[in-house]
C-alpha cells in the first residue's frame, strides 16, 4: 500500500473517532461505526445518522442503501480497510458482514448490484447541459462528496451541474454518490461529470 493510500486511510479513520461517541442526529439511538462511515460518504460525517434514518432522509430501503454503501467500499481501499477496522473493534470477523447492520437472511444479494446510472457521452448532448459549473481540483474521498452534497442542495430541482474532479477514485465515487443519493448521473469523461439535482 502506498503512502498516498496510508494518509487516505488514517484521515478517513480520523473522521469516524471524531464521532464515535455521537448518537444518531435523528432518532438520538447509539450508532456503530460502520454507520458513521456510511454518513461520512454520503457526506453527513459531521451530523452522523442511522443507516434506517440515513435511507429514510434519501427515500430508499435500508437494506438496498446498506448494501450500495458496501458495495462501494469494496471498490474503495480507503473506506474498505476502515470498515474492516470498525468490524475487528466491534467483535465480528473482519472478512464478514457486521452483525450490527445485517442479520443472515439479508446477505444474499450484497454486491451484486450493477452500475446503470452512467450514461455514455455519446448518448447525450452535454455541450448545453450544465446551469453551475464546479472545479472540485483535487478533493478526494469523503471531502469531495461533503462539498458536493452543499453544491447539489444549493442548486434548484432539475438544474444540471458540471463537476470537474480530477481525483481518480471520482470515476467510482461520483457514480455511487449519485446513486445513493438520488441524483441523476447524466455523463461522465473524466475529470468531467454531469449531474442533475433531483425533483
């Protein structure tokens, strides 16, 4: 693992301790670890919330939104080796899923979700799209998603921005964001993304 992934890991580490003592901001119930890195990539770290209240505030079924989140930790070192950290200090396998998230009949279609919010260049004009335009420079991970979070809230329902975001995890990120948090993904050619905020 390379220096730049061992500083990604440790900040997002710091994120969750920052928390950890924190009770849902909802419905005040105490929330595990693996809850608050959900928030923290749905970009709600600093008000951290149940993953039930998490998918209520986004309209999706909490099981569904548990398993996106997961599997888009799979893809990601940073929140992956995090999640596993969070598992080992709660008491569960470290290569399982958390018992405080999912029970066994819930496992069986964890992950196995494909990717059907992109949508190729080719088949949209995007030339006209764009009503904002954001350069996001740098930004990664959990800070990136936080800052757009603000940037999509401000923006009227139906309005298209233009992220320019030159961290390579945003190929991943952007698209799972989007589709965790209801937003439309319209295109993408990296470091450019089109999003449009949702009615």
């Amino acid at each position: 693992m390379e220096a730049n992934d061992d500083r990604s890991i440790e900040q997002l580490q710091a994120k969750v301790d920052a928390v950890r003592h924190r009770a849902c901001c909802v419905c005040r119930r105490g929330i595990c670890g693996h809850e608050i890195l959900f928030s923290i990539a749905l970009g709600l770290g600093s008000s951290p919330r149940c993953a039930d209240c998490l998918a209520q505030g986004l309209g999706q079924v909490s099981k569904q939104l548990r398993n996106q989140l997961l599997a888009h930790f799979q893809q990601r070192d940073c929140y992956g080796e995090v999640w596993r950290r969070e598992s080992v200090r709660e008491g569960f396998p470290d290569d399982a899923l958390p018992g405080c998230l999912w029970q066994e009949e819930d496992t069986s279609d964890v992950g196995n979700r494909p990717d059907e919010s992109v949508v190729s260049l080719d088949a949209i004009d995007v030339n006209n799209l764009a009503a904002e335009v954001w350069d996001a420079g740098q930004m990664s991970c959990g800070d990136l998603v936080l800052a757009l979070r603000g940037r999509m809230n401000a923006l009227t329902p139906g309005t298209c921005l233009k992220l320019t975001a030159h961290d390579p995890g945003a190929v991943e990120d952007i698209p799972a964001w989007c589709r965790m948090t209801g937003h439309t993904f319209l295109a993408q050619d990296h470091p450019h993304y089109w999003i449009q905020r949702k009615e």
